[in-house]
C-alpha cells in the first residue's frame, strides 16, 4: 500500500519531469516562437509578449505535450494564432524602435539617401505584401520569412501541405506583378 508519502514524492517527480520538458521545448524553440510572432506583429516588443503568452498556453496545455508529434509546427501554429489576436487587438511600432533601425543603418555606413532608399523600398514591400490575401499573405510570411518548410507552414495553418506550396508561388507570382507594376510607374513619370 501505498503511503501519503510516497504519493506526495511521486507527484513531485511527475510535475519536475513536466517542467523540465517544457523548459526544454523553450530553450529549444523559443527562437522559432519569437520570429513567427514578429512575422506577424512587425514589433518587437509585441511579438517578446506574443513569444511569453505562447508558452502560457503551452505550460497550461502541458497534458498534452506527450500527444505532440512535431513540437516545432506546433508551436508555430500557437504562436501564430496568439500574434494574430494580438494584432487584431491593434498596436503601433513605437517612434523609438523605428529610430533604432535607422541608427543601425547609419552605424553600417549607410548614407542618408541609402537609409531613405532602403526605407521606401521595405515600406513598398512590406504595403504589397500587406495587399495580398490573407491566405495567401499568412503562407508566404511562414515559409519565406520564417523559413519553415512547407510541413511546418501547413500545420502552423491547419491546411495541406500542397496548399501552402500554391500559395507561396502565387503569393510570390502576385508580388512580382505588384512590384513591376509599381517600379514601371515610377520610371514613366
């Protein structure tokens, strides 16, 4: 027969292993969580909060941690789904962290023209690649930016593998167009 303490020493045990396991998946995935929430925030001090509040919701999913095949899409898809609430939420860059960038540049020798230049021509991606569809816009963020593969986007989504494969092309197909179209105007004028 079992003693109270016993039971009390067991469970002990049982809640270490499951706080080291978690703990392992942070130190080994924190990276990944952190760059999908900034895919989809553009902030960094949004997606740190997006990165935090995603291994809240794994810490209290924990059960489950066993029944998780592939950790990593896992935690893409939860971080994704929390920086996309937290974008619906709405939020600005902060003036300081935009000041920032452009120090940095400055700092790398970067001329003021060059800094300008590289700062239209981000914000001109950045606004094409915001007029994409939704579905579309979510794939390429995944796969080109955060370089996860087509596997990983398609879990992180919830939809087929091929999916995200056509998506990515026409997503990239539609940017070109887009940007031919946007640098042919320029160059009539």
């Amino acid at each position: 027969m079992a003693t109270a303490g016993s039971l009390v020493s067991e469970a002990i045990s049982i809640a270490s292993a499951a706080v080291d396991e978690l703990e392992a998946l942070v130190r080994e995935h924190a990276s990944l969580v952190y760059r999908v929430a900034y895919a989809a925030l553009r902030n960094r001090a949004e997606a740190e909060d997006a990165a935090q509040e995603t291994f809240l919701r794994v810490l209290r999913q924990r059960k489950r941690l066993a029944d998780v095949r592939e950790p990593r899409a896992w935690l893409a898809r939860i971080a994704w789904r929390v920086a996309l609430d937290r974008r619906r939420r709405g939020s600005e860059v902060p003036l300081e962290e935009a000041a920032a960038a452009v120090r940095e540049l400055r700092a790398a020798g970067a001329s003021a023209e060059q800094v300008a230049a590289d700062a239209q021509m981000l914000a001109l991606l950045e606004r094409l690649i915001a007029s994409l569809p939704r579905e579309l816009r979510e794939a390429l963020t995944l796969s080109t930016v955060q370089e996860m593969s087509a596997a990983e986007a398609a879990q992180a989504l919830g939809i087929p593998e091929a999916s995200v494969r056509t998506r990515v092309f026409r997503a990239r197909q539609l940017l070109r167009e887009k940007l031919a179209a946007v640098l042919e105007g320029k160059h009539e004028r």
